[in-house]
C-alpha cells in the first residue's frame, strides 16, 4: 500500500503544475489586471476631480500614469518577467507556503482563505453527511419498491431536483420560502446578534441559517447519488449471484444486505473523495444568493475584481483538495470491495 500511495502521490504533481501553469497563464494575459484597474482608477479620478488631466502617451494607449509609474507597478505585481519565470518564482512561494498578498485587500492570501474556511468546511462537510446519509437509504428503497407509487412520486421529485442547478434552486428558496413567506432568513451565515445568543440559541441559529443553502447544496448530488444507487443496487439484484443464494433459501432481505447491497455501493465510494472536494470549494452562485461568506464567494469575488493572488490561492486548495479527494476515493472503495488490493 506505501508503494501505491507514493506512485499516486507522485502524480499529483505533475497534474498540480498543469492546472496551475494553465490558469497562471491566463492570469497574465487577459485584460484588466491589477495594473489596469489602478490606471482606470486614475483616469476616473482625474475626470471626477475636474482638473485637467495630465495624460502620459504609451506605446498602446493614452495613460494618465507616466511609463515609469506603469513600469514601477509592473515590478510590484510581477508583471515585468516573462511567464515562466514569474511561474517558478510564484511556484517557489507556494512550497514555502506563502500564498502572497491579496492586491484587494492588502492582506496575506493565506489569512484572507483561512477566514473562509470555516464556512466552507462546515457546509461541505454537513452536506456530504447529509447526501450519503438519505441518498443510499432513498436509493436502496426505490431498488425495492422499483415501478410502485413510492418509486414514482419519489423519482418525480428526484428528476425535478435534477433537472434544475443549484444556484436556480437557492433563488426559488430565496424568493418564496426566505423572502415572501418569511419563513427563513434572507441570507448569512449567522444574525446579527448571534454573539448574545446562549450556546444552544446559537447552534440552533446556524441550524436556522442552513436549512435553505443546504437544500441548494445538496440538489444535484442528491438526484445522481440516488439514481447511482438505485440502478446499480438493480443491476446486482438481477445478477446470477444473488439469484443463486435466494434459490437456496435466503431470504430477499438476507439477499439484499448481505450479498447486492456492498457490490452496489461501491460506485458510491468512488464519488467520496470528490463529492468532499467539491463541496468544500464551495459554490460561489448559491454563496452568492444567500450571502454566504465562504470560499466559493471568495474566488468569483476575487476574479471579478482581478485579484489574482487570492484567485491562484483558492485554485491551490481546490485543486489540492481536488487531487487527494481522488486518492481518498480509491481507499473508500477498497474498504467495500475486498478484490481491490493497493499493489
């Protein structure tokens, strides 16, 4: 098992380095970068100051920045350097664990993701509880009940949440449940006085806060989770095997648990690892909506407003949890199918 954990440890490197080359790249050649912005931002001050404006001729474009001035921000964000240099001297950064500093917010990137996480840790991992916890039971059931009412109307609902993105639900839950029926708050993590609040008054206003962003979450995991579950539980329940132990006298249930029910869920476990890093990144459009403060709002935030140290920060953590998220699912399913073996 050592030799297989370093063998895929030693690929995530090489995968690492793709994506974020790839993304570098792109960081430092699409328009209106941090030197950008602050020239756009002169040039307006200039014109809402009223005064004449003193522009600079560029090579390109008219400039309220003299080339110096142009010059000396390239310098500080690293913008001078040819691509690859500016890679290894970013990449060479990250092995030392720094992440830089946000041209937002003036802080370190790391101090601003750490603030994010908790956010994100909690929903991820609230929501993949949550998913496996009703998906496998739901799946399992419909596998029983397979073409009688319960099947039906549950597929109904099941398809339906398929059928619509996250973000389209967290807006219905926003405008019906949330605004029109006030049955939920608007959005946030947490009131505005959760810090007056007892300690159970304030598991239970985060509790309260979670329910619509939960739903939201969960959606389209919950759909493909369930049908996973349901197909391949069929599939096993018609193989021969299972036929054979019913014939010499097991009973259904017995055939069901004992023998189809493990082989059916390992599909389930392939999807562990990355269900837990895709939730933890978090979905910056149901985040949006609800006014959720985590890490998904970070990074469309920080794109939006060409921030690109935090951007390469939160691709970091995605991306490693990403990676590991895959190793972590080749251990899950070998914990439910006893034929795999790490050699």
């Amino acid at each position: 098992m050592a030799s297989y954990l370093i063998r895929r440890l030693l690929l995530v490197i090489p995968t690492f380095l793709g994506i974020t080359l790839l993304v570098f790249t792109i960081t430092r050649f699409v328009p209106g970068g941090p030197v950008d912005k602050i020239i756009t931002e002169a040039r307006q001050l200039n014109q809402s100051s009223g005064t004449a404006t003193n522009v600079y001729q560029s090579e390109n474009s008219d400039s309220p920045l003299s080339p110096e001035q142009i010059q000396e921000l390239k310098e500080f964000y690293g913008f001078d350097k040819p691509v690859l240099i500016s890679y290894v001297q970013w990449l060479g950064k990250i092995l030392q664990l720094d992440l830089g500093t946000s041209t937002r917010y003036y802080d370190p990137v790391w101090e601003t993701i750490k603030g994010k996480m908790p956010v994100s840790i909690y929903y991820g991992t609230l929501s993949t509880i949550l998913v496996y916890l009703v998906c496998i039971p739901l799946g399992v059931l419909k596998a029983i009940k397979h073409k009688t009412f319960i099947d039906n109307s549950s597929s109904v609902l099941v398809l339906v949440g398929y059928a619509l993105p996250g973000f389209i639900v967290a807006i219905i839950l926003f405008v019906w449940p949330a605004a029109h029926w006030d049955l939920f708050p608007l959005g946030g993590f947490v009131s505005n006085n959760f810090d007056d609040l007892a300690f159970m008054d304030q598991v239970w206003d985060i509790i309260y806060h979670s329910v619509l962003p939960m739903i939201a979450y969960m959606i389209g995991s919950f759909a493909t989770m369930t049908f996973l579950m349901k197909n391949t539980l069929m599939d096993n329940l018609s193989a021969d095997y299972v036929r054979t132990a019913i014939a010499k006298g097991l009973s259904f249930k017995g055939a069901v648990f004992k023998h189809a029910f493990r082989n059916s869920i390992i599909p389930l476990a392939t999807h562990f690892g990355n269900n837990i890093s895709m939730f933890l990144a978090g979905s910056f459009l149901i985040e949006k909506v609800f006014n959720i403060d985590g890490l998904g709002l970070l990074g469309f935030e920080s794109l939006v407003e060409r921030d690109y140290p935090v951007v390469l920060g939160v691709l970091v953590i995605t991306t490693v949890l990403g990676l590991l998220g895959n190793i972590l699912s080749d251990f899950c399913v070998a914990l439910v199918d006893p034929r795999v073996k790490f050699e």
